[in-house]
C-alpha cells in the first residue's frame, strides 16, 4: 500500500472548562465528513479527537469547584467523549493531555528542541490571558471599562512577571515564510493564509514556552519548579497518539504527516506559526494542511452565555435528529466563513432538502416499486445498464467532487449532490411511470431501475454527512456495505434484483413551524 492511501485528520483538542457547545459540535463534524469520505475512497483513515486538560485556567475551575483537578478534568473529558457518541463520530482515537503517552511525546519533543538549541531561560513579563492561555504584546491590548482584554478574543489579561523558558521563534520567521510560498495550500481558507502571513511579515518574538505561576501541566524535564506551555504541550497531541516519539512504529510511519487539522479560526496562530515552528526545530515533517474555519454564529451574533443565544447541539439532536443536523450545519454554513445558524433556518431546511425532496422521492419510489413491480429492482440487460451509466451525469461528475472534498469545500460539494436529488426527483415526475407502464412496461422498468441508480448514488454521496439515514435508504435497496464506497458509483453493478425491498420508512419527518 502506499502512502497515498493513508490519511490523517484532527480536529482541535477541546479546553474542557465547561459543557460542549455548537463550535465544539462543527468542528468535529467536520472532520467526521472529511474522514467517512475518504473511506469511501478507500483509504485507511485515522481521525483523532480529545481534550487538553493542562493550564491555569483548569486548575483555577478545579479549585473553584473545591475538587481535584485530575478529577474535574475527568469529569469534563466524560462529557466530551460522550459528545463524540451522540454526534456519530467515526473518530479512531480520542486522546486527553493528562495520558502518560502523552506526557511521554511532550517530554521528548521539548528534549529536541532544547537539543536543537532553541530553548533557553530568561524572565518574562507582559499580558497574559489566563482564558486565552496566551501572551498579548501592548499592542494587542485595549482598555474597556477599565479592565485590560486582548482585542482578539476579548478576554480578560493580567499583568505577570515570571522566570521563563523561551523558544526562539524569531529565528524561524524566514523559514515559516519560505514554507507558505512553496505550499500555497498548507492553510486554508486562502483569507486565513493571509493573515498568518501578515501577522509573520511583521517579525516574530521568542516565545515564552513555561510557567512557574501555577503546577497544573506537565513539568519541565530536568526542572521541575516549570510546567510547559500549554499550547507547546497540546498541540503535541497531533503526534502522542501515533506513538511518537517511537517514529519506526506502525501508526507513525503511515500516517504522519497530518493530512489535515481541521480547527477554529481563533486558534489559527498557535497551529499556524507555532505548532510548524516547533516541528521544523524539533526536525520533524510539518502537516500538509492547517484548515481555519470559521465561527459559529446566532441571530448574526457569536454565541456566548451573556447574550443568551447559545444553541445546544444536544438538544437540536434530541428535537430534529442527528442527521438533520450534521446536514444544516454543512450545507448552511460556509467552511472558510463565519456561519449564521438558527432554528427557523434549521426547520427549512430539514422540510425543503430533506422531507419534501430526498426523503420523498425515495418514499414514492419505493412505495412504487412495491405496487408495480413485486417488490423488487426491475431488471435490465446490460446494455441498457451500460446506456443509464453513460448518460449519468453524476457518476461523470465524481472526480470534481472528489477535488471538492479534498479543498474541504464541503459546501459546494454537498449543494451539487443536492442537486442531483432535485435532478432524480424532476427525472422520476417528468417520466411519469405510472402512466408509462400502460403503453410500455419495459420502459417503465427501466425509468424505476435509473432512479433507484441515482438514489443509491446519492445515498452513498451522501453517507459521510448522514449516514444514519444513508444507511438505511442502502439497506432498503440490499447495498452490501462493502458496496458502499465511491468505486462502486462509479464501476459496479450492485443493484440486486433478485431480492425484496425492505419496508420503506419515513426517513425525515416534515417539521411544522411555531406560528
């Protein structure tokens, strides 16, 4: 097998400081979407996911809540791998930041970089935001009310002085510039590309790498009074989980580097500049793709506990299903930009794309064939077959939206698949087999056999966002699950119809709205 058919995407490790939310929820989904495809395609996928549970602002939840950090940290992780469940996640690991192989990789990359020469110990002080678990430069900082907060995020900051081991990220900057000339594509949306390397054009400083201020993380080797860096020591998650530093072992050697790590824009500066920085010092490969996307938006507003508007993916689940809403949040909202979600929305689009176009025409297909045709996928001769393949204008159009997938343009992607829907269920009124099967069974044999051609080509295009429902239209229809992959759309004769349909169900029930 070679390289090429192994592929590797991350999502961020979440800061479990309290209950998952709807970024958590669209990140995630994400990568699930990227990573089901990429099956389809037949490639080994390893998709990772989990927590980072280090830092000051952990430490000080803990304390707040009287409890023992490790077990908060426990108790929140929980919640988050739960999330994992109730979102169908097909994630192959879920790694958290308090593991003893973690603490294991952390060791060894901060002992390459120190062997490297790019770490050494000074004093510190500036803005710290213990939120952000970030450094702000005066610069990055504004005044509102009297209280100082970083303009990027908002957050609180704190004056502090403090001994500190350093990295020396300046020295980088030319490299980092050099590597996004020569790999247009290592960060995506192109928007996210230019503002990294605006923000590196500028100069870069060394970076404060440890914290004496709190003991909460993962000690300094050879200096304990020092914990690293949480972002040092989180990142590194990307690599714990394939065994490194063991770089011979099984894990490693087929899947890094990273295909993609799939993350929040307001992380884009720690795995854009910092996390390749730390590789290239460390003289490990770099990731082929940082992918930012954008936030998660209600009423037009970012969400937030203040303003009231936050929405529960958990409770969306609960009311309109977990399909309905892997679905919205791909279609709706635009992978590089700042989406607006709400519930009206949501309920439309659950009616027009899935109730009243795709659900539908599968419930009237297969109804139909139950009537007219015993139950079974009429047969054709292979010549007939062979004409249906040719005039598919699906099946030509698979490789664009294989390059879809792999620019993570999933709204485009999932909006031409839709549109086939539309395209089938236009093709199955106008051919009105129904009245066809007067004059012609044959011909009404063979409009039924290319619709239920299309409808599994759909279903399978399909499956990686939904695939609850997916699944269930291709078990209807008897599509063994090895079938079920982008081959088989394109190559494969495996409509069996030999076999009895299954009972169609409902598979997406029509939402009234609250008047």
């Amino acid at each position: 097998m070679t390289k090429k058919n192994f592929y590797y995407i991350t999502t961020p490790i979440y800061y479990p400081s309290g209950n998952p939310h709807m970024g958590h929820a669209y990140s995630s989904i994400i990568a699930d979407v990227l990573a089901r495809f990429k099956r389809l395609e037949g490639y080994e996928v390893f998709f990772l996911t989990g927590t980072d549970e280090h830092g000051l602002k952990i430490q000080r939840e803990s304390e707040k809540n009287n409890m023992n950090t490790k077990d908060f940290c426990d108790g929140l992780s929980y919640k988050f791998k739960e999330l994992t469940k109730i979102l169908n996640l097909s994630n192959t690991d879920f790694i958290r930041t308090t593991e003893k192989r973690h603490f294991k990789s952390v060791e060894a990359i901060w002992n390459k970089l120190v062997d490297s020469g790019d770490i050494y110990l000074d004093k510190y002080s500036g803005w710290y935001s213990v939120s952000d678990e970030a450094y702000y430069d005066e610069d990055e900082i504004i005044e509102v009310n009297g209280i100082k907060k970083s303009k990027s995020s908002g957050s609180k900051v704190e004056w502090v002085e403090e001994e500190s081991y350093f990295f020396k990220l300046s020295s980088w900057t030319k490299k980092l510039l050099k590597h996004y000339e020569e790999n247009p594509n290592f960060i995506l949306p192109k928007s996210r590309a230019n503002e990294v390397i605006s923000f590196v054009k500028k100069g870069l400083k060394d970076l404060s790498v440890s914290r004496t201020s709190f003991s909460w993380g993962i000690p300094v080797p050879k200096n304990n009074k020092h914990v690293i860096y949480v972002w040092l020591d989180a990142l590194t998650n990307y690599i714990s989980a394939l065994n490194f530093p063991n770089e011979k072992n099984e894990l490693y050697t087929k899947f890094w580097p990273a295909s993609v790590h799939i993350i929040g824009k307001d992380i884009l500066r720690f795995h854009a500049i910092y996390w390749p920085a730390f590789l290239m010092a460390a003289k490990i490969k770099l990731p082929v793709r940082i992918y930012g996307h954008g936030w998660i938006l209600s009423d037009e507003k970012k969400m937030s506990k203040s303003l009231g508007n936050i929405l529960d993916p958990i409770e969306i689940i609960k009311n309109y299903g977990i399909d309905q809403m892997r679905y919205y949040l791909i279609k709706e909202v635009s992978l590089g930009n700042d989406g607006n979600i709400s519930l009206i929305n949501l309920k439309n689009c659950i009616n027009n794309d899935l109730a009243n176009n795709f659900g539908n025409l599968c419930q009237r297909v297969f109804s139909f064939i139950e009537k007219n045709c015993n139950n079974k996928i009429p047969e054709q001769k292979n010549e007939i077959k062979n004409q249906i393949n040719s005039k598919s204008k699906l099946k030509k159009d698979i490789p664009n939206l294989i390059k879809l997938i792999d620019k993570q343009d999933l709204t485009t992607y999932i909006k031409k698949v839709v549109d086939y829907s539309f395209e089938a269920n236009k093709y199955f009124n106008d051919s009105e087999p129904w009245a066809v099967k007067k004059i012609s069974p044959e011909k009404m044999k063979t409009i039924i056999f290319t619709v239920v051609d299309q409808i599994k080509d759909i279903s399978i295009l399909l499956s990686p966002i939904m695939p609850i429902s997916s699944d269930k239209i291709l078990e209807s229809i008897n599509i063994d699950i090895k079938h079920r992959t982008i081959e088989s759309i394109i190559n494969k004769d495996v409509l069996n119809c030999k076999i009895e349909l299954k009972k169609p169900e409902i598979l997406f029930k029509k939402i009234e709205n609250d008047n």
